[in-house]
C-alpha cells in the first residue's frame, strides 16, 4: 500500500477544521485577525499555540506547548495541539503519546490524530510487534476508518496469526476500496494480505484461487508468492511426516509453479528429500536440481545438490564442475562453503 507521511496538508487540515466548525470566532473587517480556538480552551498559553499551528509553525507551536505542559500535564487541550503539532512533525511517536494523554479528541482534530495513530502502527508493524500495530490501528479507526488503516490492522493480525480478524479486516478494506474505485496496487496488495488470511486461516481453497488470480494480475507480485511456498511447504512437510516422498516432491513442484520467484530455493528443497532415505536415484536428484539451475545456473545450493548428485552417480568429473561453481557462488554462506570444500577434497581437489 502506498502510505505517505504527511498525506493530510496544513491547507486541507485549515480547510477542515473551518468546514466542521472550528471554534475560531471570525472578527469584524476592523478586527486585525482572526483568533482560533479549535479545543475551546481558556488558556492564553494554549490558544497562542493554537495559532501558531494555524500559521504552520509547528516547531514554535511543539516548543510552547512542551515547556506550557511541562507545569501542566493535566491539560487535556494542550495535550491535544501538541499531538498536532508533532503529527505535523511527522513524528508519529510523540504525536500518539500527546493524543494519549488527551483522551477524548475534539472532532475537528480527529482525522490527524487518526493518522498519526496509522503511522504509528506502520512503524510497529516494520518493528514486528503486532500487538502494538493493532492497537495502534485500532485506535485510529475509531477515529476514521478507512481502507488504509485496515490493511494495516489487517496485515498485522495475519503476521500474528489471527486470520479470522486478519481476513474480517482485509475484506472489509477491499469493500472499501472497490467501492471508493480505487487504483490496481491497492487492490493488489490488499489481495495479496487477503490471500495469505484465508489459506493459512482454514480457507486454502479460496485462498489460493484468489493467490492464483493475483498472480495472473500482477506477476511480479512477490508477497503472494511467499504465502503461497509457505503453504506448499506445509503441505509437504506434513507428507514427509506421512512418509509420502513423492507426495512431498509434488507438493513442492506445484508450488515453484504457482510461486516462480521462489521456484530456485523449491526445487533445491525437492532435490534434498529426493537425496533422503535409502535406494537415492541420483540421477533423478541431479534433474531435479538442473531445473533449479534451469533458472539461475550459478544458484551456489543448486549447483552443490547437482555435484553431490552426479559423484553418487559415479560421475566426478561432472561432480567437481558443480562443485566448483557452487564454491565460486557461495557468498558468506560458511555452513554451505564448508560443505563444498569437504565434498571438493573427497573428489581429490584441494
């Protein structure tokens, strides 16, 4: 989802306040200014901090406000300019503390507090602490509910695991944003959070229609991707559980073909179980991972199965090309390189 800092302008948020009715009180033409007062406060400190919002200077409207509550932090309108001022900071950390401590928000003043709450949540949710995310989002949608803070909501529920409130929310937004028409990456990335929600809470099948259609939509969609290996790998863990090799292979084939940015690393994994057991046929072992390498040939843990593979197939020439290759592609992989070189030695190549 696309989700600026900032979204809501000082322009739209004056525009706002007026239209809802601020209680600014509009002078005479003899009146040099106009006096706003959006909390109805009775505070000269408050009110004076009230405009220097309304003028756009935050920072010397978060600097009276600071030291002003600093003997007063008790003062629910104070606390509410200054989530303000911060939201307008974009210091969405700071700008929830003050709307915290204000409690109830005045109703002109709700649609950037709903937003500073959202922003705090998207950061929560790149923190991995979802159960701040949805607190966070929930608050904000008390305020305002939109499709936005229900992706957010949304997507932190099915990172926690709670795909029945996972999916409630993601249908709810893709209601939403159908209805407000809104563009191809906002449906497509709704979707893709929507999908995960189903196939792993218990509704695969329609999960993984809609993965499907997705796909077909937006093929460089990778997030569907990563939902769709995981299930698949579900599946063939729980067949190699079952004993069921070849169902397991199956699994993981079907999936490097619904999720083709991960079909590398499944192909590699159905190479290893192929490897597994009694009776190997290693020719099959090294087909299998040649269509990893179908796809990237310097894959260094394609290249590694490939090599153990064909010298099992009593091929060490062959073997040790793999080898090499795996060992030039390795990285800071330590665990793969040391395997590589024990496998290299054994062939004779130091």
């Amino acid at each position: 989802m696309n989700k600026r800092r900032g979204a809501v302008g000082a322009g739209l948020f004056a525009a706002a306040l007026l239209l809802i009715g601020g209680r600014g009180v509009a002078q005479s033409s003899e009146t040099p200014a106009v006096v706003y007062n959006d909390t109805g406060s009775q505070v000269a400190e408050v009110i004076a901090a009230n405009q220097l919002i309304r003028a756009e200077r935050y920072q010397d409207a978060k600097r009276q406000l600071t030291t002003y509550l600093g003997d007063h932090p008790a003062d629910k309108d104070g606390q509410a300019l200054l989530g303000v001022a911060d939201a307008y900071l974009n210091d969405a950390a700071d700008a929830v503390a003050a709307f915290d401590a204000a409690g109830a928000i005045p109703d002109v003043l709700k649609v950037v507090a709903s937003k500073a709450y959202s922003d705090a949540a998207v950061d929560a949710l790149k923190a991995k602490d979802n159960d701040r995310a949805i607190a966070l989002s929930t608050k904000a949608l008390a305020l305002q509910e939109n499709v936005n803070t229900l992706f957010i909501r949304g997507t932190a529920y099915a990172d926690a695991q709670n795909y029945s409130a996972a999916t409630a929310d993601l249908e709810k937004a893709k209601a939403l944003a159908s209805a407000g028409h809104a563009d191809d990456a906002t449906l497509n990335a709704i979707d893709a959070s929507l999908s995960t929600a189903l196939i792993f809470g218990g509704r695969a099948e329609r999960g993984l229609a809609l993965a499907r259609a997705l796909k077909q939509r937006d093929p460089s969609n990778t997030r569907v991707d990563d939902a769709l290996a995981g299930y698949y790998n579900q599946q063939a863990l729980a067949a190699m559980r079952a004993g069921d090799k070849e169902g397991a292979v199956a699994r993981l084939e079907a999936a490097a073909q619904d999720a083709p940015s991960r079909a590398v690393a499944l192909y590699v994994q159905a190479a290893n179980i192929l490897a597994a057991g009694q009776s190997v046929d290693w020719v099959r072992v090294t087909a299998e991972a040649q269509k990893a390498l179908a796809i990237d040939a310097n894959d260094a843990r394609a290249n590694y199965v490939a090599g153990i593979a064909t010298a099992n197939a009593h091929s060490p020439a062959g073997a040790i090309v793999y080898l090499q290759k795996a060992k030039a592609n390795a990285g800071s992989d330590a665990d793969l390189l040391a395997q590589i070189v024990t496998a290299l030695k054994a062939l004779g190549v130091q």
